[in-house]
C-alpha cells in the first residue's frame, strides 16, 4: 500500500513534467530539414568520420541559443519579434520585417525543394508537382494548427520529428559505423580547404532565424508570462524539453554523417541528396533507401509547416498585422515553386537557399543574447554572466562561420 502511494505521486509528477514538453521539440525540426540532410551526406560522403565533432559542438551550440529564446518568452511573456518591436522605431521594424521575410523565402525554398525531391525518389514525381504536393500537406498540418491548436500541432510535428529519426538512423543498424573512426573523429581537426568549407556550412546553417524567433512565441503561447518559483519550475522544465528535443535532432545529424561516412565514402555522385539515395540503395538494399525517402520527405513536410508558422509569428509580432496563416504558406510557398517551374537544380537550389538564411542569422542571434541580458526586462532570471559570455561566443562563431560560407560560397 505503501509502495503504490509513493507510485501515484510519482507518475503524477511524471505526466505533469511530459505535458510541458513539446514547443523545443518543433523548435528541433529546423535542424533536420533538407538543407541539413544535403550538408551532413556531403560531408560523411566526402571526408568519413572526420567532421563528427562539429556536429557534436553545433548540437551544443543550438542547446544554448534554443534555451535563451525559450526563456525570453517564458519570462516576458513576449515573443522575440515582439521584444523588438517595443524597442525599435518604425523604420526599423520595416527593414528587419523585410529581411525577416527574405529569409522566409529562403527557409521555405530548401524545405519544399526537400520535400520535392523525396517525392521523386519515391514515387518519380516531377519536381515541380512534388513541390505543389508538398506546400498543399503543409497547408494541411498548418490548419490543423489552426483549427486543433498548438498541442495538437506540437503532436503532429513530433510525431514527424521520429518518422525522420527512424528515416535516417535505421541504416545504423544494418551497417554499424566504426566506434574507433567515430570517437576519432570527435578530435576537431581538418584535410584542407573543403573540409572547412563544409564544416562551415555545417556548424554556420546550425541556428536558423527562424526557429530563434519561434522558439520564444511557442513558450509565451504554452506558459503565458511566468514570475517567482512558477518561472523557475518551467526553466528547468524548459531546460529538458530543449535537451531531449535537440539530443534527438543532433543523433538525426550524426546518423546523416555516419551513414555517408560508412557506406558512400569516395564514391562519385553523391554529393547530390539524389545521387546519396542510389548509393543507399546499392549499399544497404531498396529497403533502407525508402526508408531514407521518407525520412527525407517528413523533413520537407514538417520543416516547410514549421516555417510558415515562424513566419506569421514573426510579422503578427514586429508589425502587429496578423495575417492568415494559410495566406502566409502561399507567400513563401510561391517563390519555392517558381524556383522548380524554372527548372533549377535542386541540389544547388538547397546550397543558394543556406547562403541566403546565413544573412539572417545575426538579426536573430544577437538582440536574443542582449535581451536576456537585460535586468530591467528579465528581471532575476537574468542571463548570468557566464551564460551571456557564452552567447556572444556562440553567436561570433556562428557569424565569422557564415561570413566564411558566403565568402567560399561565392569564390568556388
């Protein structure tokens, strides 16, 4: 009797702490999405084990930048965009508004040209209409957003989250990487100009703008603005949802990285998300390639949802103008299918797409870092000062990495 009244308690506290969990967990989708697929098979493809430790420091470098916005909103009951808008003049909110949308476009091109090409791998579907396909389900996941709400949003898009872990991760089981090369390639180290090139594509696209943005709307929409022991209570639960969400996506990663490193190493070809899938295919069997299709394809579908959802946010928030969301998935959607109607190639599509997300990384990143380390705004759940030392060394990386990026980008 005894023994079932401690229970009780117990799986209460249980229950109680899983329901805060989930706004990390859409968070997490943009760091699995096309961009990161074609970024990660690249580099295991090309140089092995060799880059495992930047997956390792981009997944710590995303764990703290993930929590910061989460408690912005936590503590000031103000998305980030929000924050801003209460500290810029009008012209301000105007340009950052206009970048933030540029950066939209971008973001959603990867994520529809991602979802395009999982479409013609399974199914041989022209890109263009795989496109058309793939913006029509997310305008699907993003009404039920609208009509079910956020835990039932949260809920779809995790359930997606695992579709992808179990798309990328199952070839480990058929052919285990090598532990030696993977613990050897935890040492940070490089082969020349290329690996650094992709290393700094890598470690720069590991925070997108726009998962920063949403991150801080998605706390405020689930706790509201919290003070005292309450606040408190919901960091710490903040701090696991942000660690379970991003432990997840940074194994999605590392499975992209080692699959290629064990299995497509010196190959010709594969530089291509098309050309890893033939590979896959004639390594492992048909098997594990639509396994990779389809995780490939939840990617595309969940990424492209999560950021029109970010992209609402952000302008309802800088410019107090809410526009329908499913308006909004049609603004960003367009530009992304113009793109395959022109015939692109997709590959080099994904590579424009990250140059062009690089720009938007700084507006992000450091008025996040400056506002939670402003007592007047967050008051004694201020950043201490390691924790705001921290930011800002994350934040020049992340920066000097992506001006790196574009610099190489554009010289090659």
């Amino acid at each position: 009797m005894a023994l079932k009244e401690g229970v009780r308690p117990a799986l209460s506290r249980l229950r109680t702490g899983s329901a805060l969990l989930g706004p990390a967990f859409v968070a997490a989708i943009a760091y699995v999405d096309p961009g990161n697929v074609a970024s990660n098979i690249s580099a295991g493809a090309r140089f092995g084990y060799l880059l495992v430790w930047v997956i390792v420091a981009a997944n710590l470098m995303a764990v703290l930048v993930q929590y910061l916005s989460a408690k912005l909103g936590l503590v000031t009951g103000m998305s980030l965009p929000e924050a801003l808008r209460e500290r810029m003049p009008r012209s301000g909110r105007l340009a950052f508004g206009v970048q933030a949308e540029v950066v939209a476009v971008a973001t959603d091109l990867a994520e529809v040209v991602g979802g395009a090409i999982a479409l013609h791998l399974l199914f041989d579907l022209p890109l263009l209409l795989g496109g058309v396909i793939t913006g029509a389900v997310s305008m699907t996941l993003l009404a039920v957003q609208d009509r079910g709400g956020q835990r039932t949003f949260e809920r779809v898009i995790t359930g997606l989250l695992l579709i992808i872990a179990i798309g990328f991760l199952a070839s480990l089981f058929v052919e285990p990487p090598s532990v030696p090369d993977t613990l050897n390639g935890l040492i940070p180290h490089f082969q020349g100009a290329d690996s650094v090139l992709i290393a700094a594509a890598m470690l720069g696209a590991t925070v997108m703008p726009h998962a920063v943005y949403l991150h801080s709307g998605l706390v405020r929409d689930r706790h509201g603005h919290q003070h005292g022991e309450r606040a408190r209570s919901l960091l710490r639960a903040t701090r696991v949802d942000v660690g379970l969400a991003r432990l997840l996506a940074g194994a999605v990663n590392l499975g992209m990285l080692l699959l290629a490193a064990t299995n497509l190493q010196g190959q010709e070809g594969v530089d291509s998300i098309e050309g890893a899938h033939h590979a896959v295919s004639l390594a492992l069997g048909p098997g594990i390639a639509l396994m990779f299709a389809i995780g490939l394809l939840a990617s595309g579908l969940a990424s492209t949802s999560v950021g029109a959802y970010a992209g609402a946010m952000i302008m309802q928030g800088l410019l107090r103008k809410r526009i329908p969301i499913l308006l909004r998935r049609l603004i960003t959607l367009i530009p992304a299918l113009v793109v395959l109607a022109l015939g692109a190639d997709p590959s080099a599509a994904l590579v424009v797409s990250q140059v062009v997300l690089s720009f938007g990384i700084p507006f992000a990143l450091v008025p996040l870092i400056r506002l939670t380390a402003d007592r007047e705004l967050m008051g004694d759940q201020v950043n201490r000062r390691f924790t705001t030392l921290a930011g800002w060394v994350v934040a020049a990386v992340i920066v000097v990495l992506n001006i790196v990026l574009i610099y190489l980008t554009f010289q090659g």
